[in-house]
C-alpha cells in the first residue's frame, strides 16, 4: 500500500512539476518568441503565409495525407529496400494499411510483432517517423486552436501557419526530449545497434536467437508523442524495450509529461492560466480515480490460482514483469489510457477483470490529459457543453472567454463527442454479433467482449493498446479498425478548428458579473459532471455486459 | 500547390533531422557510451555468446534454477504473454501443471511468479522466494548443501526498486552462471 502510493506520487508528481516549465516553454515557442528558429523554419517550408481555420485544417490533412502514402509504400516494399537484416519478408496489404493508419494517426494500434514483420528501415524511416510528425501534427492543432480562441489582436481570422507549427513541436519539443529520454534508456540497457537478431547458444546448450535493434530512439518518442507503438511485440513488457525499475519510472513520466504541459501551454496562450489550473485539476482528479481504482483491484490474487496450492503475496502476476514492482501493470495501464499512448508495461488482457475497466474508461473519456495536443482538445469539446448546458440553466447567453456559444458550436460539438461513442460502440456490436469478432477471441465469455470491446475503445481513442490475446491479424479487423482510427483522428481535430472558426467570427464580448466564470469550483464541478455524463454513462451498457459481468460472475 | 509544396518540403526535413540525424546521434552515444548494452547485453563465457542478461533463457534440468513460464516458449524473437484473463479456465490448467512439475503441497505452496506467465514472456527475473523455493532441488543435483546454494541466491537478490519496488528478485541466467562457477 505504502510502496503504491510512493510509486504514484513519484511519477504522477514528478510528470506534473515537469510539465509547469514545459507548458511555459511550449506557449513561448508557439506565441513566436523563438524568431531565430521560425526564419529557419520558414525559410525550409518556403514561407509561412497566415491561415484560417479552413487553410488550416487542409494543410493538416495534405500533410497527413503524404504520411500515409509515404509510410504505406515503404511498408509495403520494405522486402526490397536496405536495413533488412533479419530479412523481413513483404507484408500483407491490410496490415499494411492498418499499420500507415495506425501511426498516421497517432494510434499505434499493432496487429503485428515488430521483430518478425518489420525491417529496420520500416520501423525506423516510416513508423518512427510518424511517431514524430504524428504527435506534432496534434501539438500544432491545439497551437491553432488555442490561438484562435485567445484571438487575433487584429481581429483577423488566423490561427497561424501549420507547416511552421508542425517543425516548431517536432524540433524544438519532441526530439530535444526524445534525445535525453532515448539517452537514459540506452543505459540502462534499451538496444540501439543495426545489427540483426543476436545468436547464442543458452547454458543447457540450445540455440535461441534474441532480437534486438534501434529501439532506445524508438522507444523514447514512442512514450513523448503519446504513440505507445512498440519496438518489439509485447512493448514495454519486453526486457529489452524496458529494463529495468528505473527506466520504467522514467518513461512513465514520459508518457504523462507533454500532455500535461498541453494544458498550461494552453493557459498561457489564451491568457486564462486559473481557467487552465481548473481543467488541469479536473485532469488529475479522473487520472487519480482510475489509478486508485486499477491499482486497487489489481491487489486481488489471480483467480484462476485460487484451488491450487500457490502462495500470493503481492496480487495478480499473470502477465506482469517481476523488475518493474507490484504497482507499475495498474499503473501503467491508466496512464497509458488516459493520455491516449497505449504502450503497455502489462498485459491488459491479463489484467483483473475490473482493473480492466479503468484502461478502457480512459480511452472512453480521452481527455483526462488525453493525447498530445488532442488531449486538451477534446477537452475544449466538454467545456463548449458544459458552458451552454450551465448558460441554459441559469438562463444566460453561454460565454466561453467572451466568446458566445451558440446553437451551432453546440451542435458540431456534440457531433464530435458522439462520433467518438458511435465509432467505438457500433463497432463492437458489428464484430461481438459475427464471426469476425466471435473468430478471434482468445478468452470466452464476458472477457471475449471485452477483447472487442477494448479493441473498437482502442482504435475510436486513437490509444493503441490491446487486450493483446483478440487475433485482430484479419482482414477485417485490419480494415475496420483502420476506418475507426482515421474518422477518430480527424473529426476530433477538424471540428474544434471549425468551432473555433465560428466563434471567432463573432463580436467578441466583454465578461461581465453575469457570465459563469471557468475560473471556479463551480465550473471545476459542472465539467466533472458533462464528462461523466456524455463520457462515461454512453458506455455503461457496455462496461456491465464485459468487465462488469465478468467481476460479478467469475471473481470471489 | 498552396499545400503539397510545403508538405513535401515539411517530409524532407523532418525525414532529415527527426530520423536520420537523431538516430545518427542515438548510434553514436549508446555505442560509444555503453556499446555492450546497446548490443543487447549479450554475455560472452569461454568466448561463446551464452545469453542476453536482460532476456529469459529455459532452463528445465533440476542442476539449474527454473525461470517463469513462458507464454512465448523463451523465444527472443516471438515475446508474447499468455493473454488470459486471471479467471481463465485454461489459466488454471497451465498453473496446475505447472505446480505439479514442482510438486507443490498445501504445505509447501509455490510462489505465485514462478506459476504466472510475465507480460512478455522473456522475464529474466524470478522473486528471491521462487529462487529459494527451488535450492533444495538444485543442491541435491549438484551435491551441495542447501545452504550454500541459499547462500548464493541471497548474494545476488536485489530490491529492483528501492523503496518503490522492495520485493526481492534474482536473475536466473545469473544465477546459473554463479553456480556453474563454483565447480559443483
């Protein structure tokens, strides 16, 4: 008990004192402070013209478009390109479209194990590369989003240049980061050579040959740009990829650390940092319940040893590493969801059946710090309906830092958060209801539609992670889940620009002792409810027929 | 043109610095700073390559010290877990077998790491409990006393975390290889 609650205040702490100067950093770099980098920056992209939100939001997409198609062909050739050592051989089409979707889209969902599918070239030139422009294709749209609400000085309607943004987040966020993280874990024992798979031969005289590769920088912006797409199959539970206590602690704070500066980040750019210290308290208190809850439930024994004669000490050890302590599989598995990284230091398959539950209500909600830069903004989408459910029922016009929220903003914001909901749950309903689905579990039961359920909540999220047992290696698991994560990336990204388009296109109106402050408790409460409300009750049905069944039926 | 010019712009030099130059650098320092843990921290004995320290091996005569089940066999280039859920029926049935292998009794129960699969399925740790729980088999194969091969475990138990992780382990290929040392 003791040891969990160091172990949580020491990396939840440690990423939220980190993330104070990060945040003021990233606000300084976006606001344009740093004019030495931005003419370098410019001069490579050959100018930086103003945007509005449209010019914006089409740069982004041309942008992820050429991600895709550049990711996907490397994919799909990697047998006749360099950096093969271990001689990989072509993939299948449909997985490698699923891949180019996943890391497009800052998923990193994986229905494939990196040490026998992909070349070093593919995991490196186009996976990494993702993992890179990826993160910073969301950190730049929350710059925009955030320039648009705190408003043009000029009363213009830009929200700043994407290709400028997309450089400012990959160079002078992600890879200073990346450099010291990949740096730490390489000492402490996370390989990085380009030579293949090691051969020996084991004490009691078999050969066994051991995979490794560049995974130290594969590994450190894996965790920073909230991708969780691992260098080997099972991730952060393979020794190599994760070595030990101390490199684990260190990552977790890696995973937590730019989500959370997101929020000040954001605070500072519109000039509201109280507002900022509100959500970013609404932030920690989701994040605090599911630890409690995860790391709660997983001191429960591993059921399935209950009859035998097998001495537990320290709860459930299925699928868990003995180096990484009792506390890092729950752990993990909530930060992990909630910040939409989905890189695993357990198996949450394994996991017990309510501690299950905390992962995928994090992906349900996915802004309680949530992904780079889409964390806060999906965030943004909550504090639209919450300030006009709480304007209806006071009867005022609903304001949003003396912007007014409408009819119109209401709708596209519901719409946003709704697709979200439909994406995951109609999902899961097409394959628990057929043979794609029903074909592929690994467990029978109440935790076979949590396999399914997990994986629609992962792909709809844009987290990654997996109830790792479902056989998703399908055609149409490939091509459904790689449809989710694409409308789950962009809608969430395009709506909020489109929301803030319209609100900038108003008159904006001075606060006045009428307005609901978004400084308050009050507020703090009323953004706690709307997230429980449209986040967490459209999933109850779902949550009492898997984990919640399962709990109830099958544990003591 | 607005947009695919930047774009392409924008891929070249992100392809440039974020991949060719970072991991340039990353080469550079981990080769130069801890060049045998960015090999893989494979362990060389009389010239030969025997292991990876961070990665299981199997070890299955009663001379040597047993590590967790593997859900990937020790394979080191297929990790996986078991992926079943801790009520799981088919997880009961590997853990009784597993208990039989070491004839396990209410009296002497087993640890529970050395029954339960690790995540990946290539842990190369068990808990100084599971070491200790397997000393008598090992001193008897190798006709030593108990108390020197306890002994020997003991010296090489570690706390992975300090105060944060206090459950004591041990590294089974280490610890092997400490026994092979003696002579025994």
């Amino acid at each position: 008990m003791l040891t969990a609650i160091l172990t949580i205040v020491l990396i939840v702490g440690g990423a939220a004192a980190l993330s104070w100067p990060l945040g003021k950093y990233m606000s300084a770099l976006f606001s344009g402070r740093f004019a030495r980098a931005d003419g370098l920056f410019t001069r490579a992209i050959g100018g930086s013209p103003a945007q509005d939100w449209k010019q914006y939001s089409i740069a982004l997409m041309a942008f992820n478009a050429l991600m895709f198609v550049f990711v996907f062909a490397i994919l799909a050739l990697q047998h006749a390109l360099p950096l093969n050592p271990d001689g990989q051989s072509a993939a299948p089409l449909d997985l490698v479209f699923n891949t180019a979707a996943s890391f497009t889209t800052n998923t990193n969902l994986q229905h494939y194990s990196g040490e026998s599918t992909w070349s070093y070239l593919a995991q490196l030139g186009g996976l990494m590369w993702l993992q890179f422009v990826s993160a910073a294709t969301g950190i730049a749209a929350l710059a925009a989003l955030a320039r648009g609400i705190g408003g043009q000085k000029d009363g213009g309607a830009s929200m700043g240049n994407f290709f400028l943004d997309v450089q400012r987040a990959a160079f002078c966020v992600l890879l200073p980061l990346a450099i010291v993280v990949a740096a730490v874990i390489a000492l402490a024992g996370v390989p990085m050579t380009l030579q293949g798979a090691a051969q020996v031969t084991t004490l009691e005289g078999v050969a066994q040959t051991i995979a490794r590769g560049p995974a130290a920088a594969f590994v450190a912006i894996k965790q920073l740009g909230t991708n969780g797409g691992g260098f080997f199959g099972p991730n952060s539970t393979h020794p190599l990829e994760n070595p030990d206590f101390w490199a684990n602690g260190f990552e977790m704070i890696a995973i937590l650390l730019i989500p959370m500066a997101c929020v000040w980040m954001f605070g500072r750019m519109v000039g509201r940092m109280k507002h900022a210290g509100v959500v970013f308290g609404v932030m920690l208190v989701f994040l605090l319940v599911k630890i409690g809850g995860a790391v709660g439930f997983e001191t429960a024994p591993t059921q399935a040893f209950a009859a035998l004669p097998v001495m537990e000490k320290v709860g459930n050890l299925e699928g868990k590493e003995l180096r990484l302590g009792a506390t890092t599989g729950p752990l993990w598995a909530v930060l992990t969801t909630s910040t939409s990284n989905g890189s695993v230091g357990a198996m949450h398959d394994s996991l017990n059946p309510m501690t299950g539950l905390m992962p995928m209500a994090g992906m349900w909600l996915n802004a309680t710090f949530g992904g780079v830069g889409v964390g806060m903004i999906n965030m943004f989408l909550y504090i639209v309906v919450a300030v006009f459910i709480a304007g209806m029922m006071v009867g005022r016009t609903p304001e949003y830092l003396g912007h007014k929220v409408e009819g119109r903003e209401m709708r596209l914001a519901v719409l946003a958060l709704f697709s979200h909901a439909l994406l995951i749950l109609g999902g899961t309903a097409l394959f628990a209801a057929t043979a794609w689905g029903q074909d592929a579990l690994n467990n029978v039961g109440a935790h076979g539609f949590s396999e399914i359920l997990y994986e629609f909540s992962s792909a709809g999220a844009n987290n990654g992670s997996g109830f790792e047992g479902l056989g998703d290696g399908t055609v149409p698991w490939n091509i459904a889940t790689g449809i989710v994560m694409l409308i789950g990336r962009y809608l969430p990204i395009i709506i909020p620009l489109a929301i803030v388009g319209s609100l900038m296109a108003k008159r904006r109106s001075a606060e006045s002792a009428g307005t609901l402050s978004v400084e308050g408790g009050t507020f703090g409460v009323m953004l706690v409810i709307t997230i429980v409300i449209f986040g967490a009750l459209t999933f109850m049905p779902a949550a009492a027929l898997g984990p919640v069944a399962e709990h109830l039926t099958l544990m003591p | 043109m607005t947009y695919l010019l930047p774009s392409i712009r924008l891929w070249l030099v992100t392809l440039l610095v974020c991949v060719v130059g970072y991991v340039a650098l990353m080469l550079a320092f981990a080769q130069t700073a801890a060049p045998w843990r960015a090999d893989g921290s494979i362990i060389m004995r009389d010239g030969q390559a025997v292991g990876s320290e961070l990665v299981v091996q199997n070890f299955t005569a009663p001379e040597y010290f047993w590590p967790r089940p593997s859900a990937a066999d020790y394979d080191g280039m297929g990790a996986a877990g078991s992926n079943w859920s801790p009520t799981s029926e088919n997880l009961a049935a590997r853990a009784a077998e597993t208990v039989a292998r070491y004839g396990a009794t209410a009296d002497n129960p087993i640890p529970a790491d050395l029954v339960a699969a690790s995540g990946g399925g290539l842990d190369p740790h068990i808990s100084l409990d599971g070491a200790l729980y397997q000393a008598g088999r090992v001193a008897e194969a190798r006709g030593l006393t108990e108390a020197e091969v306890r002994d020997l475990v003991t010296s090489l138990a570690h706390a992975p975390g300090g105060v944060f992780a206090p459950e004591p382990i041990v590294n089974v290929l280490q610890l092997n290889l400490a026994l092979d040392r003696t002579g025994a």
